[in-house]
C-alpha cells in the first residue's frame, strides 16, 4: 500500500506487530484522555482505518467502548474505509463493534485518475465496496474527488451518477486540493502536472450541486451533501465549533479551551504515551477573536444553515455579525453573504468565495 | 614600513580585462609574490571586499594596494590600482585608469578579445598609458596564444610580441609580469617642489572610519595633520590620517609624488567628496584644478518604494547608507497614487541598478517595490527650453513639445562567426542601425551598432548570450541623444491610468508593447470580484486592450478535524500576501507586476 498522491494525512507505512503496539498506545492514550467522555458520535478516520487486521478492529471498538462508553451514548459511529481494504471480515469487525456509518475513500471510478493519484483499487473494487457497504450497514457515504487535471466534465458526471446508483445516504465531493508537502504539490510545483483553472472548478461544483439536488442530496457545507437525515453529525458538530476528543497519532482535539494536535510521528507518539505522558504536539488557547474568528471560519461552510449568533455569543461573549458589522455590511452589499437575528450565512455566490470572505475579516486592511 | 620611495622607483598600474578572465586571481598572485599578505591566511580574492563582490564573483568598487617587490636588487613600490569590470562601469574604470601611468591588459587565452577587452584597452589608450598585454590562463589545454596574437595585432593595433603569458591560477609567468611593469611602464611624473596636488580617484565609507578618500599623489607632499583644499567642492579638511594599503590600511606621516594611498579626516558624508576632485593645501600656495574627470551620468532610472508605506524614511536613510560608498547613486523623493511615497533613482547601468536594489534588500533589511528601469530623455519643449525626464510620467503633454531626444549608444559586440545572423536581427528588430563589421579572427567578428540605449537596458545581453551559446559580448561608449518618433504608452487599469506602469516607446511599437505589458499584467494581477479591464493608449486612442476575468470559485475544499489551525493560518499568510500589494485605484496589484513593461516575451 502506498501514499496517494493528493494526501497531506499523517501517513506511514507498518509492519504487523507495529500496528498492535500502536493500537496499544492509542486505547492507553483514550484511557488517559477520553474514558467515561460518554461522545455522541465516534469518527474512527484520519486515513484508512480499515487497514488494521479484522481481530485488532474489533478489540479496537471493544476496548474503546470500554473506555468511553460510547456504545451506550453514541447515535453515529463512522469508520472511514478505502475500497481496496473493506472486506468482508472487516467490515463484520466493525458492524459488530459497534460502527452503523461507513465513510468509503471511492475518490473517482477511472482507472487513469486513480492510477495518476497512485491509489491501489479500481472502479470496480470501489463500486463492490459500496454494495458492501449498502448491505451492513444503515448509513455509507461515497467519498469523490473532482477537478483532475484535464477532467471533462461529462466523465466526472458520469463517475458521480455511477455512484449514486449505489444509492449511499451522503455524497463528499471535494475539489482536487493541492496541500504543502504532497506529491502532487511538488508535481504540479515541478510544472509535471497542471491544477486545473478555476473557471472549470467552479463549473464542476455547480454542476456537482445541480445533479446532486436532482437526486434530492442537499448541499448541507461546502463539499457534502446528504439526504435527508443523513448528516454526518460527527462532522456537523466540528463545523459547529462544538467539542471533540481525538486520540491517535496528529489527532487534534478541541476541548477544555483548548486547540490541540498530538505528536505526529508514531514512534515518538507511542513512547510518549507508553510512559504514561500526555502526547501532546502543538497546543493553543484561541482567545475570543480567534475564537470568533473559528466559529466564522467553520460554521460559514454550512451553506444553509450558517452561524448561530445565539452559540458564538454563549462560547466566545462576541456577536459575529456586530464585531464585524462594517465588514458584513460590504460584503452584503457585494451580495457575498445574508443574516436575521439568529443566523449569519453565505449567499450561493458567497459561498463560492469563502475564502474571500474571511479574508476580509482578518485585521491588516481597511475594509 | 613607511619608507619614501623616490618618483623613479614607483609604479602606478592597473589591471583591465573583459569579466571572468582573472582580474581578481591575478591580483591575490601579486599579494602573495610581494609578501603583502601571508598565504596561508589569505582569503581568495582579497581585493573584492564586499560580500556581494564575492558572490557575484564582479568587482564593484576600485580598490588600491601598494606593493613593494624588489627587481634586480631595486626595490620598488607598485601601486595596483584596481578597477571594476563590468559593462556598466566604463566610467569607474576610467576614474581607476586615472591615477595610472600604465595598465595591464589580462585576456583569457582561451577565450580571447572580448567587447570589454577592447573598450577597456581602448580607455586606456586614449589616455595614453603603457598598455602590456598579458594572456591569462595559459594552463588550459585550449589555450590559443598565436590566434589571440592576432586578434591583438588587429583590433587594438598591439605588437604581437608585446604580449606577456602567465597562469594566474599556477602561478606561472607572475614575476615577468612585475618585471614589465618595472621596465615597460613609466614611472609617474611630478615634482616635490611643486605645491600639493593630489587625485582624488575614489572614496568609500567605512563603518569604522567614515569617509575614506583614495588618493594619487601628483606633485608635492601631503603630511598628516596637513590642512587639505578640494579645489571641485572648494572644501577644507584636516589630514587626520594619511597612509597606504598594504593592503590593510596603514598608516604614514607623509605621501610624497607618484605615491598612492589614502586619506581618512572628518568628511561628513560620501557626497562631500568629488571623485576626479583635486586636492591642494589649504593655505599658501594652491595648485590649479586637474583636468579630466566628470561626474557619472545615471543611464538607468527606476522608482523604489517601500513595501510598507511606513518605512519611507528607512529607505531614505539606506540609500544614504548605500551612497557613502557608491555616489554614482542619484535619488530624489517621488509619489506615486500606487505606490505612496518612493524615490526615482539613477544608476550607471543595469548591473548597477541590481546591485544597489540587492544591497538595499539585504544591508537595510527593508522590504521594496521596484518599477521598470527607464532611460532619460531630452524633451524638447514649445519655449526652446529643454527637459531631461527620467520616468514616463515625468513626460508633459504633447502640446508642449515638439520633439523627444533619446539615447543612442554605439555598441560593439565581438560575436562567433556563425552567430552573426542571429545578432544582426536581434539588434534590427531592437531599432538598431548597423555601422560595420569587422573580422578579428577566421572566426570571430566585431559587429558596431548604433542602438537606442532603452532597448538594450531591458534583457539586451541575455538574448546576446543565448544567440550566441555564451560566446557573445558587448560593450557601449556614452550615449549621445537622438530625436525620435517616440510616444508615451499609458497604462490602464480598469480605467485608471497608472503612470507607474507607462512605458516610453517607439510608435511603431506600441501596440505589440502594449499587448505585452497587458499579458503580463493579466497573468500578475489576481482576479477580483470584477472584470478588470486593462487598455493600453498612446494619447487618446486605446492600442492594446486584455481583460482580468472577475472572482471564480474560492473556497477550501476541505475542512475539518486537525486543519483548523492550519486553515486559520494559511488565511493569515494570505492576507499577509494582500497587504504586500499595491493599489490602482480598486485594484490590487502585486509588487511584481510593477515590472510588467520589462516583459519581452512578445
């Protein structure tokens, strides 16, 4: 197995008995800093969980609901799988661990997409993964990439269609990013691979909502869509600014007042936490506006629902549209974003041009 | 050391070569054959002192060392004055040429005669000094002297068996050089008995110092304590130090005829000093005014601003800083609605113009804005009266004149044989009007152009290296000015007009000009929540018209989990991008695109 070529994960290669120390320190560190946390939702992610043997998944899921008791207060459970590794004792391991969400890497049906990304499975192994997906569990989710270089829109909708007959409950349809440190960042740096302009990109997720809309999937944030009831709610609750726990290597966790991402290295991460210390990487108590600022900054990318004003004020004792009143008032005024007394949200054009967007609220111009 | 070396044991000489034919390595040879400094300690090219020489492996500024080396039992005092060699700087090495009797001419024996070779040999002849021909680098097995004698006997005129061989590198052939330079170059003339009358043929700042001013002795004798008379600046200073460089500066307490040193007092700022000023004694009798030198004509002019408004007055005092060791720097305060408040700045040359921009980014640590080097031009106006601008925007309304004047430099370019074709139509497509062509060698020729100075500032001498896979150089004498069909190119952006961005050209090329500068601005400037579109007019008619497309998509694809520190501050580092830009009206322009008019990809 290998690195894909757009991923900025956390990402290494293991050996067998690498993986059972690791999964050790992970449940020794959810002991630490997460027993009796009693979450609402459970994201059991960050790359392909589904890699690890199907025996150490399900020791996995039992430990960690011994830990945090999460099988008792848990509405959703998701684990996210790539194709190539969702097989069927697999997928038993997590069904019968307590999983009911299963989000699946698919990224493109085209054998030369995913041969230029450098992922291993093809079109079919990832339309078989989904019918797996369909028959064990209640909820699945289809995860696609758009904007490859050179992509004809008619071919990705075509992939997008394909997969809908597959009839998952929640669609991701990221554009092709290109992240620091990736290879695709360096090839494309290296002039060996050419992004895509942003004329097509914005065609591309226009015409993505349209058909997503036709088959009743609404755009619920920037890049996801669900029917209805099908929100990921763990998500939802991160792009409300809400709390979370996460434990793993680079886990980051918003919690206590604070921001924090664990050491990133496995190695150091383990011994870190086998000698019973805190694998704390990077930490950061955001003060009210940079609090602000996240609540913005996230909850802006639910396109329909917005930002409370009501649960910005409660968290940070700042009003979002006031704070940034001559701001909000230009940008309305562009016709980029709309808000009442209880929600601030982007326009459809505004949403386009998020980035713009919070750009305009950082300090450094006048407005 | 301070002992006095009579006129007829002093030598004063300098070395003149084309760039890369091993000026520097010749010198540190000297250093080392004469004891001047001790080998083990020495650092490669001991003359270059600044960092920036170092690393761009050019010589900025002159330098001077006294050498004592002792030839048939005699000793003698050789004074190497050094000068810079590069194609902007024909005038320091003229300064440098100054205050010598006789000059060496090193050529790469390899590489032969090249334009820099002739100009410089050509300066030198002109002021009548010993030239002795040295061929460098006779260890390289490609070495070619018999053709390079001929290349000497036929474009500089130069006996063929005049010519002196050495292996900088080796070492071989140093001590004949010092030989020559005993034998074949006069010594200086001048009298003791004549009142003080000394060159002033450059000065530098020093940290430590202040103002050092470097000195050839004429007639007389300066002691320290003397009070000194610039005849030029009609100044008075009190000789606070005297001495040579050895080649650390040491001190002396007198410099007596033909000698070469340096003078320290309490000289306020580089500017004070003349170079090619004279210096006398302050009371008694004075001597009269030498004659020769002029002051450097800036040829490149460019706007620099500071990136942050704020920082107007650094800059300010930086390029101070940097002209107390470079006068030939010119800069008066300009503003611009986009850029605030900058200077328009004169420069020798190209080459000058980069350095100063590099020594200002790294001495002052500020952060600037450069527009696009622009010529001067003589304007001829309606009243008789003449104008120089030196920026386009500088140019009045065309109702007021009758006729612009441009520099014109007659250039010589030696060029391989087979690449003359490529030349001839570089230089004709460059507005250039060809004069002759002459064959130093079964396959070398020089070719003589007359070209409008402004289109050779611009990327002139790298189509010339590529045309000629390396082997071209060049040189050009003072520009003289010449009328033209010359308009101004206004730049708009979305309607408004930015003078930083107007361009003074030919009209028969303005409109592919101005397609250019607005391609280049188009792919610079990023796109907006408007269409922007951008014109280029020669007065009230639009020549050129491109459009910047308004906003598309502009969101992060994803985000959640980990990322929202880093997203947060990947927004920051944006908006820190956006600060750095500049403003046409609503238009935000980065700092690079101020450079658009220099795009040649046409």
């Amino acid at each position: 197995m290998s690195k894909c070529r757009y991923c900025d994960f956390n990402s290494y290669a293991w050996t067998g008995q690498e993986l059972d120390r690791y999964v050790r320190a992970l449940l020794r560190e959810a002991e630490l800093r997460a027993e009796a946390l009693h979450p609402q939702t459970v994201f059991i992610g960050g790359g392909t969980p589904t890699f690890l043997p199907a025996d150490l998944l399900a020791e996995l899921l039992v430990e960690l609901s011994r830990i945090t008791g999460f099988r008792s207060t848990a509405h959703e459970v998701t684990i996210e799988a790539n194709p190539e590794s969702f097989d069927e004792p697999r997928a038993q391991a997590a069904a019968q661990g307590g999983v009911n969400r299963v989000s699946l890497g698919v990224q493109s049906l085209r054998p030369e997409v995913l041969r230029a990304y450098d992922r291993v499975h093809s079109g079919e192994r990832a339309l078989e993964a989904l019918a797996r997906a369909r028959e064990l569990f209640t909820r699945f989710s289809a995860d696609l990439i758009f904007a490859f270089p050179g992509q004809d829109p008619a071919s990705w909708e075509a992939d997008l269609r394909a997969v809908l007959a597959s009839k998952p409950g929640h669609v991701s349809c990221y554009e092709l990013s290109y992240e620091p440190g990736t290879a695709l960042t360096r090839l494309r740096n290296a002039g060996r691979w050419k992004a895509e302009d942003s004329d097509l990109c914005e065609e591309l997720y226009l015409r993505t909502g349209k058909i997503l809309a036709e088959h009743v999937y609404e755009r619920y944030e920037t890049s996801n869509f669900a029917r209805p009831g099908e929100r990921c709610l763990h998500n939802l609750a991160a792009w409300r600014n809400l709390h979370y726990v996460g434990v793993g290597a680079g886990a980051a966790s918003w919690h206590g007042g604070a921001r924090r991402k664990n050491i990133e290295r496995p190695e150091a991460y383990q011994a870190a936490v086998e000698s019973g210390i805190d694998p704390v990487g990077e930490c950061e108590r955001p003060d009210a506006n940079t609090a602000l600022f996240d609540h913005l900054m996230m909850g802006l990318r639910l396109v329909g629902e917005g930002v409370s004003r009501a649960r910005v004020r409660a968290a940070t004792g700042l009003d979002p549209v006031d704070h940034f009143a001559n701001q909000w008032q230009a940008m309305r005024e562009d016709g980029w974003v709309e808000w009442d007394a209880h929600y601030l949200r982007t326009t459809a054009r505004g949403a386009l041009l998020l980035d713009s967007v919070l750009t305009r609220l950082l300090p450094g111009e006048p407005v | 050391m301070s002992r006095r070396f009579p006129p007829e044991r002093i030598r004063n000489f300098s070395i003149i070569a084309h760039i890369d034919h091993g000026k520097s390595t010749l010198a540190d040879r000297f250093l080392e054959v004469t004891g001047a400094v001790d080998t083990r300690k020495k650092q490669d090219q001991m003359l270059d002192s600044m960092d920036l020489e170092r690393e761009r492996g050019i010589t900025i500024k002159a330098a001077a060392v006294s050498l004592t080396h002792t030839i048939r039992g005699e000793e003698y005092l050789l004074n190497l004055i050094d000068t810079p060699g590069h194609v902007d700087f024909a005038y320091e090495v003229e300064k440098s040429l100054q205050a010598c009797e006789g000059a060496l001419l090193l050529i790469d024996a390899a590489q032969g005669i090249q334009a820099q070779t002739v100009a410089n040999a050509m300066l030198a002849m002109e002021q009548d000094m010993e030239v002795v021909p040295v061929f460098n680098k006779m260890d390289l097995p490609h070495a070619r002297p018999e053709e390079i004698k001929d290349e000497l006997e036929n474009t500089l005129l130069l006996e063929r068996d005049s010519a002196l061989a050495c292996s900088a590198k080796t070492g071989e052939g140093i001590d004949g050089i010092l030989e020559a330079v005993v034998d074949r170059m006069p010594a200086p003339e001048g009298s003791p008995d004549k009142p003080l009358r000394a060159l002033i043929f450059d000065a530098k700042y020093d940290e430590y110092r202040g103002i050092i001013v470097y000195l050839r002795m004429i007639d007389g004798t300066l002691k320290k304590g003397d009070w000194v008379h610039m005849v030029g600046a009609d100044t008075d200073y009190e000789a606070i130090e005297i001495g040579k460089f050895m080649p650390k500066p040491v001190p002396h307490e007198e410099l007596s005829v033909g000698e070469a040193g340096y003078l320290i007092s309490n000289i306020k700022q580089l500017e004070d000093v003349r170079v090619g000023d004279t210096i006398t004694i302050m009371r008694g009798e004075r001597a009269a005014a030498l004659e020769g030198y002029r002051e450097a004509q800036p040829m490149v002019w460019c706007g620099i601003y500071p990136t942050n408004s704020g920082d107007f007055e650094n800059l300010r005092s930086a390029l101070k800083a940097l002209k107390l060791n470079d006068s030939a720097i010119v800069f008066d305060p300009e503003s611009s609605d986009a850029l605030g408040f900058g200077f328009r700045c004169g420069f020798l040359g190209l080459l000058h113009m980069e350095i100063v921009q590099e020594r200002l980014e790294r001495e002052s640590g500020l952060d600037i804005v450069q527009t696009a080097p622009t010529v001067p031009y003589e304007v001829q106006m309606n009243d008789g009266s003449t104008l120089v601008i030196h920026s386009p925007g500088e140019l009045p309304d065309p109702t007021q004149w009758s006729e612009i004047r441009e520099p014109i430099v007659t250039v010589h370019i030696i060029v391989p044989t087979d690449s003359i074709g490529v030349i001839m139509k570089l230089c004709t497509d460059r507005r250039g009007i060809f004069l002759r062509q002459e064959h130093l060698s079964a396959t070398r020729v020089m070719l003589t152009w007359d070209m409008p100075l402004s289109e050779i500032i611009y990327d002139f001498y790298d189509k010339l290296k590529s045309g000629t896979k390396g082997y071209g150089t060049m040189n050009f004498e003072e520009p003289r000015f010449d009328a033209a069909n010359l308009v101004k190119l206004r730049i708009l952006v979305n309607s408004k007009e930015a003078d930083e961005l107007s361009v003074i050209c030919h009209n028969d090329s303005c409109q592919r000009r101005g397609r250019a500068v607005l391609q280049k601005l188009q792919k610079e400037i990023p796109r907006h929540q408007f269409q922007i579109p951008l014109q280029a007019a020669v007065g009230g008619k639009i020549v050129a018209r491109e459009n910047i497309r308004a906003l598309s998509k502009n969101v992060t694809a994803k985000c959640y989990g980990g990322d929202i520190t880093r997203k947060r501050k990947l927004l920051e580092k944006q908006k820190e991008g956006k600060k750095r830009m500049k403003s046409i009206g609503n238009v935000e322009v980065p700092q690079k695109a101020f450079l658009a008019v220099l795009s040649t990809d046409e």
